[in-house]
C-alpha cells in the first residue's frame, strides 16, 4: 500500500508595529530611493564634456560655459549642471564657491525661461581626497549603497591617477628627475605643491587638464 506524505507548511508570521500618537515612522528605503532628482523624470538626457566639446543646450540658454556634465529632461524641465574640480584638499570649500558663483548667472538665466535648473559642483582632492560634495551629490541623485560606494571608490582612485599623470608630464617637460610623490604616503615636494596652488588659482581646473602644458 502505497502512503502519500504531505508536509505541513509554516504558517508566516508577520510583524506590526504600534506607533504613538502623533510620531512619523521614518521612511523605507524604497521610499527614500524615490525622492532623488533621477526619480523625478523618465526621460533624461546625459551629455559630458570628454571626447567631443559639451555645447550647452541653446534653447534652454546662450552661453559659452561648458559644465562638466549636464542631465536634462525635457518633459518635466529639469536641468543639472555637474561641475567636476580636483584643487588641493585644504581648497576644497573655495573650490566649491568659485563653481558656484561661475555658473550663478547661467542657472538664473535657465530658470527665468521656466527651467528647474541646478548647479551641483564636485570636488575630489588631487590626492584622493572626496569633498562632501560627492556624497551629497550622489545621494541627490538617487546613488545609495554599494552603487555609491563604487562610485566614490572609482573617483578618488581617478584623481589620484590624474595626479600620477600631472606629475610624471610635469617631469617629462620639466626635465626634473627630482620631482617625487608618493600618494601613498601623501609626499609631494615643496616645488609641486607650490605649482599646483598657483595652478589652482590662475586656471581653476583640475591638474591633469591638456591645457596645463599650453
């Protein structure tokens, strides 16, 4: 005689939380991944200023800056300006300002043609270093747990290997075999560090810019 077993299933057990009068509960994550500026449009658009030149969209505004990155969506009128910088780590905050007072003008212009625009610059440390910038404007930007810690890996990790590169042209068209850094250890020699704080100023781009050696 044949028996045929059936196994009992568990029953689930689900969990309720009481809540006082008057408290909020703090939003899922799920909820939090929603409330970004990637979340607010389905259509936008990503253009970078790398291999061919960025010209700003002209039906938004006229104007001869070129930000880093722009992400722009037409149905809902949403304009981001990314402005990307890698000063030295104790000019991180002026950095910040000097972006944002460059393209004040430019956001204004774009929101009085009914634009939602923003301008969100972004400093990383010649040396590695992430400014708070990066975080917040990962986070702003709906990048959270490991995609944003990747990101942050991957950036601080460029800019030291932008460093690399600035030096190692800098001693090529120098002829200084005396120029050293070790970014392991954060050694840099007087001379460099001398150089990139003038560079910083006159020319506030990053170190590694092709028109350094202009």
């Amino acid at each position: 005689m044949e028996i045929s077993s059936c196994r009992r299933e568990r029953p689930t057990t689900q969990m309720i939380t009481f809540v006082k009068a008057g408290v909020q509960l703090p939003r899922t994550t799920a909820a939090r991944n929603q409330s970004g500026i990637l979340a607010t449009a389905q259509d936008w658009q990503l253009s970078v200023d790398l291999v061919k030149q960025l010209n700003f969209p002209w039906h938004i505004a006229t104007t001869t800056l070129r930000p880093d990155i722009l992400l722009v969506s037409e149905a809902t009128k949403n304009i981001v300006l990314l402005e990307l910088t890698m000063p030295w780590e104790d000019r991180l905050e002026e950095a910040h300002e000097r972006k944002m007072a460059k393209y004040e003008e430019l956001v204004i212009d774009c929101r009085k043609q009914g634009w939602k625009a923003r301008c969100m610059p972004i400093e990383v440390g010649c040396r590695g270093f992430a400014g708070q910038s990066l975080y917040k404007t990962l986070s702003a930007l709906d990048i959270n747990g490991v995609p944003k810690r990747r990101a942050i890996k991957n950036v601080t990790e460029a800019a030291e290997n932008g460093l690399e590169m600035a030096l190692d042209q800098e001693r090529r068209s120098m002829g200084r075999s005396e120029c050293h850094q070790n970014t392991s250890r954060g050694l840099i020699n007087h001379g460099w560090v001398a150089w990139v704080r003038v560079f910083d100023v006159e020319r506030p781009e990053t170190p590694n810019d092709p028109r350094l050696h202009h």
